[in-house]
C-alpha cells in the first residue's frame, strides 16, 4: 500500500526548473501505488498560470496535466499568491484553495517533498 504524498512547489517557473522536476518526480512517486497531491505555494503559484514557453525558453507544463489526470495526482494552487483578477485564469487541472486549506491537507500527508 502506498503512501499519502504532498510535493510542495515554492520556486517559480521563469528562474529554475525544479518545478518541472517536481512534477516529472510526482508521476513516477505514483507508480508504486503512492497518492500524490501537488501543491503550488508562494512563487510556485506562477506555474498554475498559462504562459508560452517557448518564450520563457522553459518547458510546457500543460504536458504534464493530461499524466496527472490519469494518474489521480492532485494539483493545488495557493489562491493568495495569484496575481489580481484581470490577469488570465489558472491552466485547466489546477484548483484554486486558501492557504490555510492547503496547509491542513499538507499536515494530513505522510511524506512531505519540498520543492
């Protein structure tokens, strides 16, 4: 049986690739029967946000949101990091939730990976 995992994401996706990192390492944690939950906190929160990445010159994160569907990875974003409305919406796949939520699912899982 597998464990409850939360992979935290607090850097952003313009100044390093740990995000992707993250979510490439959150698939693999699902293949030995773990339950995995993402959650974008702080800076982290700009990779729930649509953005072209040819022009970053990062990769595409939209790549990754089809896997989690199918896999049964939770993706969370910290909605108080977003920027203000008026600004586009969140990529498809992402759920918007308070910070104080987010922490008492963090609290709830067994093995914390900060990113």
């Amino acid at each position: 049986m597998g464990k409850k995992v939360a992979v935290i994401i607090q850097a952003s996706p313009l100044n390093t690739l740990k995000s992707i990192e993250a979510f490439r390492m959150s698939v693999g944690l699902t293949l030995e029967g773990n339950h995995v939950d993402i959650f974008l906190l702080g800076n982290g929160a700009w990779n729930a946000l649509p953005m072209n990445s040819k022009k970053v010159e990062r990769p595409d994160v939209n790549q990754f949101m089809d896997v989690f569907k199918m896999c049964g990875i939770g993706a969370y974003v910290e909605s108080e990091a977003l920027p203000p409305s008026g600004q586009p919406g969140i990529r498809v796949g992402f759920q918007k939730k308070l910070k104080r939520e987010l922490i008492q699912m963090i609290y709830q899982a067994e093995v914390v990976i900060p990113f």
